[in-house]
C-alpha cells in the first residue's frame, strides 16, 4: 500500500485531512495489521487525505501509566505532544480505544489538545454521509453477529451507538451479549493485563467473555479495539470454535463489504 507519512507530506508542502495513528498493535501483531490495512484500504476508497507518522510513531504511554509508572508516561506522552504539535497536527483518527482515551482524555493536561476521533465513529459519519457505499447482498448480510463493547470505548467513552449502527449497515443480524453497552464484561486485557500474567482464579477473563459470546449463536464476534480482538481470538480457540466463528474488527467487516 502507498500510505504517505507526515513526513513526506510535509517535505512536499501537502495538507491532510487527519492523521492515522496507527498503534503499537497495529503496527507490530500480525493479526492487528490486517485491521490496520482494512481501515487504510477504507480511508483510500472514500478519498480522506491521510498519513500516518512511520518510524516516528511511538507508544503513547498508556500501559507504563497503567501499570503504574507515570514518570515514564510522561516522559513518552511530552515526546508525542512535541511532535504532534511540531506537525501541526490538529485530528487524530485510531482503531485503537486505548490510544483514543489517552489522546482524548489525558493528554490535554500536558499540552496535547487534538480532535480525536475512534474510527468506528468515522465509519459511521462516513456511512451517514453516503461516503461509504456496501455491495447488495454483501457477505455478511443476514449472518449473526455480536459486538463486544471495549471498556475503553463504552465505560470510559460512552460510545455504544456508533459501532452498532456500522454493524446494522451491514445488513446482518445483530444479537447482543446478556452483558453489553455499560454492563458489558471486559475481555481481560485493559489496563496493562495485555502484557502480564493474570492472577489464578476460577476462569480467564476472555473465556468467560467468550463463552458468552459463543451462546448468542453469532458466526462473527465483532470487536473495535485490537487488545479486545486478540482476547476474543483466544477465548474461541479455547472452546474450539475458530472454524465456525470469527472474531473481526468493524473496520474489517466494512472493509470486506464496500461497494
């Protein structure tokens, strides 16, 4: 893919219409960087002027915070804010709900104001507005699909309706987990639990919400967060289900079904 970088945008004298901030797991796990194609594929089709920053994107500092080490935090999020403000950079789009809480709701204290938005929240303007077009009888149309709310998008963001309205767009039947929208159960992977050992308990966390997932009879789990995804993933794989469900991100479902 030609994807530019606001570097080479930048050397050229060009503008863009929002910067894409990729991720850590968007740019380094293999099953996140499909998610990352299918929502660049998407920005090209509908003509958005973007770029991503390349090698000079880094973390945002929202695990070390997390897990508890601030001074680190700050340290990366000032590195970010000097650079985002260097490009001028004004929006900010990410398929990632951790990157988009640390953006929106903790970096402005320390000097980073942008308009952020989560792309299942681009999605749906970009449908709204006529932009994105689906296939008639796309692929998914009249399957089963349930949407597993991101703590950091629902909880903490209190976005429930956008993604709903992507899936609905779809054409497909949409069921809703017995725990969903502010009650939704997390996968197990916030806050740093990603990159650690849970403590023992009676079940993980992701099987549990999987199996919940798996009893609403969907073919496809639909996610909004890559940490979520791969919690999912797992969750399936241990209940042996990989072959009849598959858990996507919404930018994946539209990505397969644009017109």
């Amino acid at each position: 893919m030609q994807v530019p970088t606001m570097a080479e945008l930048t050397a050229k004298g060009e503008s863009l219409d929002i910067l894409f901030w990729v991720g850590c797991a968007g740019s380094f796990d293999q099953r996140a960087q499909r998610i990352t194609v299918a929502f660049a594929t998407i920005l090209d089709k509908v003509g958005i002027r973007y770029a991503i920053l390349g090698k000079e994107e880094t973390c945002t500092g929202d695990p070390v915070r997390r897990a508890g080490n601030e001074f680190l935090f700050q340290m990366m999020a000032y590195q970010n804010i000097q650079l985002l403000n260097n490009y001028g950079i004004k929006k900010i789009v990410t398929t990632c709900p951790h990157c988009f809480n640390v953006f929106r709701n903790e970096y402005p204290a320390l000097g980073g104001q942008y308009e952020v938005i989560h792309h299942t929240l681009l999605l749906q303007q970009l449908l709204d507005e006529g932009r994105i077009r689906l296939k008639e009888g796309g692929p998914f149309k009249g399957k089963r699909i349930t949407y597993h709310d991101s703590c950091y998008l629902g909880r903490a963001n209190h976005i429930y309706e956008a993604p709903r309205k992507v899936l609905e767009a779809l054409d497909a039947e949409l069921v809703e987990m017995r725990r969903c929208r502010s009650k939704g159960l997390c996968c197990g992977a916030g806050g740093a639990q990603m990159f650690k050992e849970e403590e023992k308990g009676l079940t993980r966390v992701n099987f549990e919400r999987s199996e919940e997932a798996l009893s609403t009879g969907a073919g496809v789990i639909a996610a909004a967060c890559p940490f979520c995804n791969t919690m999912l993933t797992d969750g399936v794989k241990h209940e042996e289900k990989e072959e009849t469900v598959k858990v996507l991100d919404v930018a994946e479902l539209i990505a397969a079904s644009i017109a």
